[in-house]
C-alpha cells in the first residue's frame, strides 16, 4: 500500500505525509476520532466558517515542524533522524486527548483530569500497539528528552502548536488581523545552548505574532457570544448527569452514557482501564445527538436548554471588571424563578465567572532574542518593543449570563 499520500490543506497547500509510521498514526482510530471534534467548540455560532478540527490542526502543525526542523537542521542544528520523526509524532498527538468541543467540557464529563494526561495515557497505548516505537516521541512529548528545544517546539510561549492554531483559526474565522507570518518566525528560529531562540531580525514577526494572538483571544476564543453558549452547553451536561444519577431516564450515546451516570476523576481513569477505551468512543456527535434526543424530555430545564442551544436563542451576557454584587445575582435568580422554575432548577439558566487574556507570561518559559553579539534578551525586554511590555499585563474580566427572556 502506498502511505507516501499527499493532503490537500486550505491553509498550507499540499503537505506530505512524511513516513510509514506517521501515516499509520494517522490512519488510527484514536487519531481519525480527531475529525469529529471541532477545534474551536461552539465558536462557529459566532463565526460560521469555524468548522475545521482537531484533525486539520494536528495535520498542519505536524507541517510546521516538518518545515521548522528542516530549517534548524540547514542552520548547522544536528538533528538526528530518529528525533525528527519522534518531533513530528509528538505533536502529531498532542491533541489526541481532546473531548468533544474540545476545551468547553474538559471539566464537564469527568474531574481533575485534562486533555494533555489523557493525551499521554493515549499515547502510551499507541507505544505498545505500536511496538515502543513512540517511545522517543513521549519522551518529547513530556519534557523528558534531554534536547530540550526539541521539546520547546512542542510545548512552549512559540511552539508550532500556536503557530498553527493562529493562522488556521484566523483562517476559518475570517479574523484576518489574527493572521502571523509563520513561515517568517520559522526562517528566524534557531538553536543557542540547547533553547530555542528567534534570531534578531526576527523580532517584529514575533511581535506580530503577540499583537495577533491577543487579538485572537478577545475576538475570537473569548469571544462574549462564545461564552455565552459554552455555559448554556455546560449547564445543559449538569442538568443531564444530575438527572441521569437522580434515576431518570436519559438517552444518550452508550460512551456518552457512561460519562452521564458516574462522577469520573483521575484516579477512576487509572483503575478501570476501560474507560479510556470508551473515552475514545466520544466526539461530538454524540453530544449533540443526545441533546437533539433531549428537546422533548419531560425536565423542563433540560428540554429548554437543549431546544435553546440547538437554535441558538443563546444566554445574554455582561461583562464587567469588577466582580458582579450578589444582589445583582439574587435578583437575576428572583426573575427566572418567576417565570415558573424552582430555586433548584433556576441555577442551571444562570452563570458567571473570569475570563484572563495574556498574550505574553515569560513565567514558566520566555521567548528569546538571540542578539547579534552572542546575548540572549528575553522578547518582553527589548528596548524599541514597549508593546510586549504592555501585552505582558494580564487583563482579568468578570461575566455573567442569563437567558435574555428570563430576565
């Protein structure tokens, strides 16, 4: 079979498929799952054009490295083969953890477990079906590797992984100000003392780069609307498990099911070693399947949120910078309750919380400037860049959403 295949991506053109292994990857039902879960959840109810996916992402950024250690290694970098294929599946899988709408209901179906531990303990069940074959690549993957910048293209403040989500979100938004030279900062990265460095005629890309990823976060992943239908999403998941556990009947997908029933944490993950297996069943068609089942469920609350949700008659939303009183609170819940719901069910039409946008922490990883005369300057202390000092403040706002004919 010819695995040699070429990809057609609205974003990048033709990308190859660089070896066996990765094709073999890719063609896995783990990683083919990637297609069915977007990549920006509930945004396309804002930007209609935000249907691309994990699977697009994954593709692309697998690209960028391609290009990124062909760069490195025309620079003088040694890069042995065996770390340039383990570097590509690396971050070939670093989304394979991923739930369904992505980031909205990492914290909704199960507790204390993120998409980057669910991504490894995938990625340790590719190494056996695989034949340990993935083990340099996990190595990459946790930081483990003892060429760090390897692991710093993966994972880090100017990783390939944003510099594909940028330019594709962008892309499938049309927030064309989001857009970044990603080809330039490739051209402009190199190696000093094991850290990835940008070499100093790069530093206007990389400021580019910061303007266009704040922008991105305020219109387009924290988008208020966006907000809004994340919390009527996760209220609706409450409503469901609450009454699923209460011993209601509510149908859903059997992985869906699975999810709905039991208060899964960590440690459930770790001693039933089935549950991974039905977590990778998951995507998001059997959430919304489920709720286009739920429209007519006897529960008010929940047939209200799933028919709202699926017609987009979404919560109303205010921000603030200052936290929200609890009046303000107490007397949104009075006028839901009025409309006929008890104090227990009001809560589920009522949400609030902080959003926090930071374009640039060099806390836990900064960007490096690798300066003519040999120094490195940390991007945030250039001297001609007062803009990165500014977006390096993080910016902290409050919200608060109720169903705008409830209130």
């Amino acid at each position: 079979m010819n695995k040699k295949k070429i990809l057609n991506d609205p974003v990048y053109g033709f990308i190859n498929i660089p070896n066996d292994l990765v094709f073999d990857i890719i063609e896995h039902t783990y990683f083919q799952r990637l297609r069915r879960i977007k990549q920006l959840g509930l945004t396309d109810y804002v930007y209609p054009g935000a249907h691309h996916t994990r699977f697009h992402h994954a593709i692309g950024a697998t690209y960028l490295m391609q290009k990124t250690l062909d760069t490195l290694r025309s620079k003088g970098v040694m890069i042995f083969d065996a770390e340039y294929e383990a570097a590509l599946i690396a971050i070939l899988l670093h989304d394979v953890g991923h739930g369904p709408f992505s980031h909205t209901l990492e914290f909704s179906l199960f507790q204390d477990v993120h998409h980057e531990q669910i991504s490894l303990w995938i990625f340790d069940k590719l190494n056996q079906e695989f034949g340990g074959r993935l083990e340099l690549a996990k190595q990459i993957f946790t930081g483990k590797y003892h060429r760090k910048f390897l692991t710093q293209l993966v994972s880090s403040q100017l990783d390939v992984d944003r510099l594909d989500y940028l330019k594709r979100d962008s892309f499938f938004t049309g927030v064309y100000e989001g857009t970044i030279g990603a080809e330039r900062i490739i051209k402009m990265l190199n190696v000093h003392e094991d850290q990835l460095v940008v070499e100093e005629k790069g530093i206007y890309s990389i400021e580019n780069f910061l303007s266009a990823r704040r922008l991105m976060y305020w219109q387009v992943y924290l988008h208020k609307t966006s907000i809004a239908a994340e919390a009527m999403l996760i209220s609706l998941i409450k409503r469901a498990k609450y009454l699923t556990q209460k011993g209601s009947e509510v149908p859903a997908t059997p992985a869906f099911s699975i999810f709905l029933e039991r208060d899964i944490t960590r440690q459930d993950f770790i001693e039933d070693k089935d549950l991974l297996d039905i977590f990778t069943l998951l995507d998001d068609m059997d959430v919304w399947g489920s709720i286009k089942m739920w429209q007519s469920h006897k529960d008010v609350v929940l047939s209200k949120l799933s028919n709202d949700l699926l017609n987009r008659r979404l919560f109303g939303i205010k921000m603030s910078n200052e936290k929200f009183p609890k009046e303000t609170l107490d007397n949104i819940l009075s006028s839901i309750e009025s409309k006929g719901f008890t104090k227990s069910q009001a809560k589920y039409f009522m949400d609030r919380g902080a959003l926090t946008n930071a374009a640039y922490v060099a806390k836990g990883g900064s960007i490096n400037i690798l300066m003519k005369d040999g120094q490195l300057v940390d991007v945030a202390q250039a001297s001609d860049l007062p803009n990165i000092k500014v977006m390096s403040k993080i910016v902290k706002k409050y919200y608060l959403c109720f169903p705008k004919n409830l209130s």
